[in-house]
C-alpha cells in the first residue's frame, strides 16, 4: 500500500532528482523563476487561440488533457523547487494570502 | 488544534472565496492560465535585475521576502483553481511527471 | 520640423538613456528577455478578465488606452535594447521569418 | 533596387499574411497579447539556465542565433498585430515613453 502524495514527499524526490543529475548549480532562485515562467506560458500556448468556452472542453480530447496534465506538472515542479531552495511553505503561503484576500475583498 | 493544510483543503477555500464574490464566470481554463502566466512575471520581476548570486539572498530582506512569498501564493492560487476547474490532481500529475523524466533522463 | 522616427533612431534614445544612468551592467541579454517576458506580461494582465469583444473595446477607455499603449511601448523598448545587444536587425529578422512561414504555411 | 523595410510595410505583410489564411477572427486584442507573452517567454528559454557571461555569447554558435532570431521575430510579429488591430503607432509610442522616463528617472 502506498502513502498518500504530500507537498514534502514530491519536493524530496525532485531534490533527489536534480542532485543525481548535478543540476543543482543551475537551480538558482533566478533561474527557477524564469523556468516557473517559461512553464506557465507553456500552457498558456496550448490556450492562447481558444474561445472561452472551447477552453472549458480542452480535457475532453485525451492528447490535449495530456498535455495541459504535463504542463500543469511542470509549473508545479518549478514552483516547489523555488519554494525548496527559499525556504518558503507554498501551502502556508497560500493560506495566509487567503487571509489577507478576504480582509481585502470583503464578500457582498 | 488546527489540522494540517492539504491542497485539497486550500481548493475548498480558494472555491468558497471565488463563490462569494461571483467570479466563477471570469474563471475559465482560459483565464486562469493567463492570470498564472501574470503571476509568475510579477515573480520574475523581483529577479530581473539581480545577479545569480544576489538573486540566492532575496530572503535577507524582510520586505523582499514577503513579496516573494506572497508572489508565490498567487501562483499556486491560480494553479489550484485550474486544477478545480480541469478536475486535474496536481500532486499526482507531477508524481507521474517525475516518473517519466527519470526515464527520460537516465541518472549517470 | 522633426524628422520621421525609425527604429535605429529609438535605440540611440533608449542606448544614451541608459548610458546616462550606468544602467549598461544590468542590460544582459538574459535580464533584457527577463524584463521583455514582464513587460509582455503587464499587457496580458490588463486583458486577463475580458472576454474576446470587451478586449477589443479596451481602446475606447482614455485611461486602459493610455495603459496599453504605455506598456507596448515598454515591450518595444526591452525589444529593441535586446536586438541593439545582441546586434539583431529586427525588422529584417521579421521580413525573413515572414518569407519562411509563406513557404511554411501556403495560403489555399 | 528594394526600398528599406519599415514598420508599415511589416504591418501590411503581416495583414494580408492573415487575411489570406482567414486567421483575423483569432486576432483579438486578447489572444494576440496571450501570443506575444508565449512569444517572449520562447526567447527566455533559451536563456533560462544560461549564466549572464554565457548570455552574452548567444550569437556565437549558429544555431543558437537563428533560434534568437526567429523568436525576436515571433514578438515584433504579434507586437505589430496587436498595434495594427488597436490602431497604436508603436514608434510614436515608445518615443513618448521615453520622455516620461526621463523626466521620471533623470540622469545624475
């Protein structure tokens, strides 16, 4: 039986997996930015001619859910190796941020 | 006692907010997509002009470090609605990728 | 009476701008396509939450066009300062691109 | 003998280059600022691992070049689309922001 995936658990095995490659040199907070970037754009691409509503219907052709599956992969890769090397907790972050979001944006 | 954060509860909170200020009709897979792509630029921006080696301090200094962290949020913020709304599982998306990268790039 | 403007006309302005202000040391070619990517970004966010007919009416408000038109103008600016760095001729690198996508893409 | 290229002139080619292919329903204000960021992005990716030393030096390996090239060529395209569909003048545009910026920035 396997345990349920966490944040920490994939965050370990792509460390694990830039130090067998020695990428780690190139993993600078700069660098993986500017990958977390070049990701999201990525997916933008696979949108960027689509009407609204062809964009709500790109899971239902199985290549392209692949694709956007992947992309989405890979931004979340990029993002939690930043998040490893700055010692920042994504989900923490992200609560947080909610917080302030809804001092910010009152609901009606 | 709190219990601990997990994406799928950050989902519920991020759904409930965007429920109660009626944004649901602005978030397509389109939109979210360009919302992400703006947010990880407003990440590449603190970096832009840094050298690899002061891009590696950015979080010496309070300020800077709270930009970068809640710059942070906003990404995984968009990623996760995208996830809501593709019905894609983030974690297991780029525990798959890493499977197929480790194929992809044999470890010397 | 002011002469016509051109391009290389704009990157003497853009190249004494930036000299004036020692600014040269941080125009690499990787922080200039940094900034460009940005720039690029700081257009999308303003058309993020539009649909396809709101954004072609984004003109007819005198403060979103001042907006738009200020930020092409900063994405022409990282544009040109990058070909003045690397030595690109960008209208001739458009003029060929476009000759090799007629080859690439013959109209019906 | 061939005139010079201008900016007017890439604008027509590129117009009749859609016109012929049907493609100017794409082209909304949106979707052409959705392709210019993809576009921009292209061109970081060529620079994202790169050292600012090793980014200094992309023109000297051929193949490295044309694919500089080619993606400064992708940007400027929809860059003039996007000017042509909302009728800016993108010289007159960056000539303006530049002497806003040095009244904003002045040299020391």
């Amino acid at each position: 039986m396997t345990e349920p995936l966490d944040v920490a658990k994939l965050q370990c095995r792509l460390a694990e997996f830039a130090a067998a490659r020695n990428w780690q040199p190139y993993h600078t907070p700069k660098n993986l930015v500017a990958a977390l970037s070049v990701e999201a754009s990525e997916l933008v691409e696979i949108f960027q001619w689509l009407t609204p509503e062809e964009s709500m219907r790109v899971m239902d052709d199985p290549d392209t859910a692949h694709r956007v599956t992947d992309e989405v992969a890979d931004v979340l890769a990029y993002l939690l190796q930043l998040c490893e090397v700055l010692e920042i907790d994504p989900l923490a972050a992200l609560d947080a941020k909610i917080d302030r979001n809804e001092r910010r944006f009152p609901a009606p």
